[in-house]
C-alpha cells in the first residue's frame, strides 16, 4: 500500500432542499488538491454524500484513505447503517426506503476500492482542512447558481 491519502469532504445547501455544493480538499504528502461541484436543486445529505464519493473517485488508484467529515449522516451511513441496509434489500429497519439509495450504492462502490477510515470532526469549530472544505461546498453552490443562470 502506497502512503496514506488524506481526504476533507463537506457539503452545504442553501435551502434544504434547495442550491447545493460539495467540497473535497485532497492531502498526499506535502501535496494537495481542492474539488468542488454542485446542483441546481438538492439536499445538504445528498451534497455530503457527494463529496465523500467525488474524493474517493480523484484517486487514481487503491490507497488507504482517512477521510474527514463534520456530517454523522454519512459516517453512521457507511460504517453502522448500510449493512443492515443491504440485509434488507436497501429498506430501513421500519422498511422504509433508504433516502439517497443510489449515491450510497455508489459511496459503496468507492469505498470498496480503498482502505478508508473514517473520522467525525466538528463542523465551524475552527478545524483549517473542514473550513476549506466548507468554503469549497460554498464555491460548488455557487458554480451550480451560475450554471442555472445560463
């Protein structure tokens, strides 16, 4: 395994639902790379869900990843909610439909190609690496309001 890639991912809508963006900052040694995109009408989940698995597609190849997000949603989705999900054929434990099944689907798919572990940080507590995820989310909504715009 090559050295460990280091990913911040963040989210943001303006309205829920509403204009939305995501933001990776990517860290491997002492390079680093920044992504953004974002969609005219969303949610803030799909958003969050969108940066993890944007992040984890610009790696070109297998590598073990510690990736940060300030959303529970997607850090208890991944590591406690979908197998369970999966047992039961992608319903929730009150066989629900899971919200946002196909861009789980395809995080699983991501992560499946990786070493990821996964880490819960504070959102706008100060963290350098979340800021400039969230300013990157701010920057994909802003990308996806021009973008309507024409």
């Amino acid at each position: 395994m090559s050295k460990r890639v280091t990913l911040y991912t963040d989210g943001a809508c303006k309205g829920n639902p509403g204009p939305g963006g995501w933001g990776v900052l990517l860290r491997y040694g002492d390079k680093s790379r920044e992504l953004c995109g974002g969609e005219a009408d969303t949610t803030n989940n799909r958003m969050e869900l969108m940066a993890a698995i944007e992040g984890l597609k610009a790696l070109r190849r297998s590598c073990p990843v510690d990736l940060y997000t300030d959303s529970q949603y997607v850090r208890k989705g991944i590591t406690e909610w979908m197998t369970g999900w999966k047992r039961n054929g992608w319903k929730t434990a009150a066989r629900k439909p899971v919200k946002n099944e196909d861009l789980w689907r395809t995080l699983d798919e991501e992560v499946a190609r990786h070493e990821v572990k996964w880490h819960w940080v504070k959102g706008h507590s100060g963290v350098p690496d979340n800021e400039r995820a969230d300013a990157l989310a701010n920057l994909g909504i802003e990308k996806a309001a021009a973008k309507r715009k024409g």
